[in-house]
C-alpha cells in the first residue's frame, strides 16, 4: 500500500520562555523503569529489535486511541516493512546513542512516526530530516544550514540535536509522555496547558491535557509501534532481520572531494551514499564543513584505501566564489568561463534572477580558483537572490508648458531617457496632449536567500524549544 501522511496546521502561537535545563545524560534511577546495564539479561541481543526491547522504559499508554493506531499500523503490513527496512542503516546508531545517555530506546521509534525514518523528508513548512527539525530550532541546536549542507538531514547530528532536545524536555516536565507532547507541540503549549489544569484542579498527566488532534495521537502512535515492535507475530507483522552491529563507518575528509568521486572510490551506489550522508547539497564534499563521511562499514576501508592511492590526484572539479557585487549570472558564467546554463543548475538559480552582492556560488576549479574551500564559506556560505529589473511602457501625455525635463522628473526618470525611449532631441519642444513613453518597473525587487532547493514536499507540524525559537515543523507518518 502507498504510505499515508497525515496534513497538520502550521501553527504559530509564541511559547513562552520556560524554565531552562541543562543538558545531561540522564542517571539509571531518573528514568523510570530503566535497567541499570549491569542487570540486562547475559546474553546478546539476537538482533536490533531485541535489543530495542530490552530498553523499554517508559509507562504505557493504554487507551483507544493506541488501539486506534495499532490497528492503522498492523492493517498497512507492506507499509510497516517498508518503513521499518527504511530504518536498516541508522538503527543501530540512534540506540547506540540512547543507551549512551541512558534513555528510553522506546526513543529510536520516534522516527517512524516523525519521518517514517527518511532522512530526506521534508515538511510542507520545511521541517526536515527523519527527526523534522525546523530551520530555526535546527540552528538552536547548531544543526549548520548552509548552501552546502544541511545538518537538519545528518544522520549523526540530527540524532545528536533531538536527543539533546529531548533530555532536555523531559529535565523540564520529569515525565517522558509529557516531553513527547513538548516535542510535538512545545513546551510553551504544554506548559500552559498544564498550568491551565492545575488551575481547575484537573490532573496533570498526557492524556488529561486539552491538546490539538495531532498531538492527542501522538503518544499513541509511538506506543502502537512499539507494541507491535515487542510482539509483531500478534499484529501479523513482519520486521526485517537487521543485525545488532554497526551499519555504517565515520570516515575522515581531508581535501575537498566531488561526490561522484568518493561514490566510486567507495564502491557503493550513489543512492546509497546519499541515504547515508544526507545532508549534502552539492556535487562536492567540503573538507572544512564536512570533515567526515558515512559509509556503509566494509567500502569504508575500501575507501580508505582507493583514497592514499589518490593522495597525489585532484579529487575535486568544483569550488566556491563569492560574488563581488550584484550580477546576473551571464555575467558571472562568462568571467569565470562555464556555461550559464550549468551555473545555474548546480545553483538552483531561476531564469530571470541576479545574484546579490557577497553570494556563494559553487563554481568550476581552475586557475585561481583552484584551492578547497575555505572554512568560512564551507559553514557559512549562502546564496542570495534578488529579480531582475523588468520594465513595462507607459503612455502618458504632455501637459500644457511640459517639456521632457518636467515630465522626466514628475515620473522619476531621467530627461536623457526620456528622450531615448521616444526617439527626441533632449530641448525637443513638446505640444499639449501629445503622447509620450516611459518605462517604469513592473515590480520592486525583492531580496531571496536561498540555501539549497528542497523539493520533496511533506506535510506536518511541530513545536520549538525555549528562548523564542520559531516552532518546528515534521513530516510523520500517520
């Protein structure tokens, strides 16, 4: 069956500012239910989802519309096992990472509910990667966003930022559903909604909250996964074997290298490449904003040792250039000598726009501009857009006594113009009612920054941290 996604409303209330919490990793006795590594059973995990199981610890949910879930999960079994192979190189990594800090790893599921785990999924109000950062709460998070790459998509750091944000939520309301609910809707919302309970003397638990839809099925959605996760024989649900070891290996870049070139030094399919190392927008690797990358664990040492046979070898055909002042890109293609037309593809620049004053583009390594990309520009580096000036002609009659001059300045445009765009001498003598042409601008420039072209197009919504961080937004799965 094809995967369903449900819509969400942007919403856009302000949180306050709640109470700050540092984050730290949690302790065996401050989450409850969590096993001290000491007491988990001898033997090995058989597998991930065994081992997933074994770190279950937060209290169930036990209510309809868990039921309600279980039933949409369990009745989609080619949907289930499409989402949960999808999973199959980052599993392991996100529990190594929750049992590091002592969570939950009912926690590694929570992507499948964000993103059924597609670290190239994007929101519809541009919330993006398998844990649905928005770009405002990725920066608070220091998820970099930059012409080259954007860490809301990397495997590593994003799991690193919801991690962190999600310590720090529970630090906030000492309670894992109440964190969740916080994580979706924000703390400021639940927050409030607690206090709106304690004021009316109801109780202050998940379910007793007065919350949007979205975030009432939220907790359940997590709970129906993770029940059929710890019994998918009684849901008739099939998960795929992946083993309880490493999918994939960190790799160090030294020197900017062309994707395609590390693809075929690896030995793996660009397809996979990307799905491990999302993050990157551009047909080159930056060595000063991207000092590693991910590869599945055996081409890592094949990599490793293609890459010291290339050590004398460009690896990179592409670098970065900043624009020096506002230029169409004709301009910018013919003084550094590549087709406009790949300029503007590698880009993602549209037909009709300049590229402002202090943009980066990539461009093509040669001459002197044959170096790796520096770190300032490989972390920072932005594109900016503004259209191009387009004029329509106006037709507008002399009055008595008006000469061009007048006329030129009553319509804010110069007299030499004026007698151009109508073929007269500058001291031509006009008569009364004659008809004259000026060009005036369709419309006001606008300034556009761009970043990179997002295009896979997901619905659905969700909250931001403290401090005033614009919500954030998640594709999730029904």
């Amino acid at each position: 069956m094809n995967q369903s996604v449900t819509s969400k409303a942007d919403r856009t209330e302000a949180s306050p500012e709640p109470t700050s919490a540092p984050i730290l990793p949690l302790t065996d006795e401050s989450v409850p239910g969590l096993k001290p590594r000491s007491q988990l059973a001898l033997t090995p995990p058989k597998d991930i989802w065994e081992r997933i199981r074994r770190g279950f610890a937060m209290p169930d949910l036990d209510n309809d519309l868990v039921r309600n879930r279980e039933q949409w999960y369990s009745g989609r079994p080619d949907y289930m096992l499409r989402m949960t192979e999808r999973s199959r190189p980052y599993l392991f990594h996100v529990v190594e990472e929750l049992e590091r800090r002592n969570m939950p790893t009912e926690l590694a599921l929570l992507p499948f509910i964000e993103s059924a785990f597609n670290p190239q999924a994007v929101s519809s109000a541009k919330a993006a990667g398998m844990w649905q950062f928005m770009p405002a709460t990725g920066k608070f998070f220091d998820l970099k966003q930059n012409l080259f790459r954007d860490d809301r998509r990397d495997v590593l750091e994003s799991t690193r930022a919801a991690l962190d944000y999600l310590q720090k939520l529970y630090g906030m309301f000492g309670d894992w559903h109440l964190a969740l609910a916080a994580y979706n809707w924000g703390e400021g919302s639940v927050g409030r909604a607690l206090a709106r309970n304690k004021a009316q003397g109801k109780l202050l638990t998940y379910s007793d909250l007065n919350m949007p839809n979205e975030t009432r099925y939220y907790v359940p959605k997590l709970q129906a996964v993770k029940n059929i996760v710890a019994q998918p024989e009684a849901f008739n649900t099939q998960l795929p074997l992946i083993q309880n070891h490493p999918y994939f290996k960190s790799v160090p870049i030294e020197r900017d290298i062309d994707v395609a070139v590390a693809v075929k030094l690896a030995g793996v399919s660009l397809e996979d490449f990307k799905a491990l190392n999302p993050s990157m927008r551009r047909p080159v690797i930056l060595a000063a904003g991207t000092p590693q990358i991910l590869l599945p664990w055996d081409n890592a040492t094949v990599f490793e040792r293609n890459l010291q046979a290339h050590a004398n070898k460009p690896l990179a055909t592409w670098t970065a250039w900043q624009a020096p002042k506002t230029m169409k890109p004709e301009e910018v293609a013919q003084q550094l000598g590549m087709p406009v037309e790949q300029l503007r593809s590698v880009n993602d620049i549209p037909l009709r726009m300049m590229i402002t004053a202090g943009s980066t583009l990539l461009v093509h390594r040669k001459g002197q501009l044959d170096n790796d990309v520096a770190e300032h520009l490989a972390d920072n580096g932005q594109l900016g857009l503004a259209p191009e000036m387009v004029l329509k002609r106006v037709a507008v009659k002399a009055r008595k006594g008006d000469s061009l001059a007048s006329l030129a300045a009553r319509h804010g445009v110069s007299e030499a113009n004026m007698a151009s765009w109508n073929k007269l001498k500058v001291n031509a003598r006009l008569s009364t009612g004659q008809t004259l042409t000026i060009l005036v601008p369709s419309q006001g420039a606008r300034r556009v920054t761009r970043t990179s072209p997002d295009k896979l197009e997901r619905p659905q919504a969700k909250r931001p941290p403290s401090k005033a961080v614009p919500k954030k937004t998640r594709a999730s799965s029904k």
